[in-house]
C-alpha cells in the first residue's frame, strides 16, 4: 500500500508532467502560427512586386442580356446575382 508521501510525491510528478505536455504543445501551436504568418506576409511581398499582373477594371455588363437556348440553368430565373461561366473542355 502506498504512503501519503508517496501518493502526494506521485500526483506532483502527475501534474508536472501534465503541464510539461501541455506546454509543449502550445509551443507547437504557436510555432505553427508563426508559419502562416511568415508565409502570408511572403506572398504579400509575391503579389506587390513590379511585373506581377495587376487586377484587370471590372466591365459593367448591366443591362447586357444572355440568350441561354437549352443551355442547363439552376436556380432561380429571379436571381438578384447571376454567375455566368464560359468553359473550354478542348
């Protein structure tokens, strides 16, 4: 049978392990954290540099019509946003 000393001495080394885990842990995520950041402000820097292609104006296309025939459609024909996609499968 354990002693009270040894049972106190136990749960001690318990919970010191316990917050070492939970120390290391936090260090990793916190390492982790510190990469997405490094990696955001990496590609900022990317996307800032002379000769990258600029976002091109947006085209007002109001008023425009698009005769969709048989094409498929989902959705409703009421829409108060329309997303229209042209693809190639050439």
């Amino acid at each position: 049978m354990l002693e009270w000393r040894s049972l106190r001495r136990y749960v001690s080394l318990t919970a010191f392990l316990l917050i070492v885990v939970c120390t290391v842990f936090v260090i990793k995520q916190n390492r982790k954290v510190i990469r997405i950041q490094r990696d955001i402000l990496e590609i900022k820097a990317l996307l800032s540099k002379p000769g990258m292609p600029q976002q091109q104006p947006l085209v007002n296309i109001e008023g425009i019509e698009f005769d969709m025939n048989d094409n498929p459609v989902l959705g409703s024909e009421y829409a108060r946003l329309i997303l229209v996609e042209f693809t190639d499968y050439q």
